[in-house]
C-alpha cells in the first residue's frame, strides 16, 4: 500500500524534510489517519502533499519504521524521496477517473490517505 500524508507547509513543508532527510510522522489526531500510519510498512512509499493554498503533492517519501506501540500516537519514520517536477493540484486529482471514491476527494480533512499503484503513478509522474 501506498499513501498520501497530508501537511501545511508553513508548519512543516517539504523542503523541512529535505532538509532535514527524515523525520517522525505524528501529531495526527483522526481515528482513520491514524489507523493508516499503524498499518503502514518499512519500504512503503508516500507521497506528500502540501495543504493551505497549495492544494498540491510536491515530493515523495518512504517508510522507514514504525512505532504502533502508543496506538494513540503512533511514531512513523519517513525519510525524503523526490521533489515531483510538476506538482499535480487536488483539481487535476479530482478531475481524474482514477480518484473516483478515494478519501482524498471524498475526505477532505483526511491527513494520511491510502493510494493505489495507479493514483501513487499520477500524482508523482511515474
């Protein structure tokens, strides 16, 4: 599985995890966010997406661990990927067949969201 972690730039942006090369996924409080980080895999990828103004996925990331132990607040290490050379915007998502049913138009306040191979293929160019 792949997914789709959700973050507003002016408090933590892709260009912090760049920087930065990993850091630890949390401070996400919705029940279903955080059901999808305790699920997620060492090797899995992510793509990040800047909310705000931005509306967009701007660079791509992986799973390197993953502390389910406080279920409440589980602990995921990222570490950086790609910047994705042109940003795909949440209008060319939901304008996209592919994104029919998927949380990310359909739950808009939804911070980690699940991706098939061929939604992670759009939104990063692949």
């Amino acid at each position: 599985m792949d997914y789709l972690l959700k973050t507003e730039p002016s408090t933590y942006s892709f260009a912090d995890l760049q920087r930065e090369k990993t850091t630890i996924w949390d401070g996400v409080s919705n029940p279903v966010a955080l059901r999808h980080l305790r699920e997620m895999k060492p090797g899995e990828r992510l793509v990040v997406y800047h909310t705000g103004d931005e509306k967009s996925a701007v660079g791509t990331a992986s799973v390197v661990s993953v502390d389910a132990s406080d279920a409440k607040n589980p602990k995921v290490k990222i570490k950086v990927g790609a910047a994705i050379a042109t940003p795909v915007t949440l209008a060319q998502a939901k304008a996209n067949k592919l994104f029919t049913g998927s949380p990310l138009v359909r739950q808009g306040r939804l911070s980690v969201v699940p991706l098939n191979e061929a939604q992670f293929k759009f939104l990063t160019g692949e």
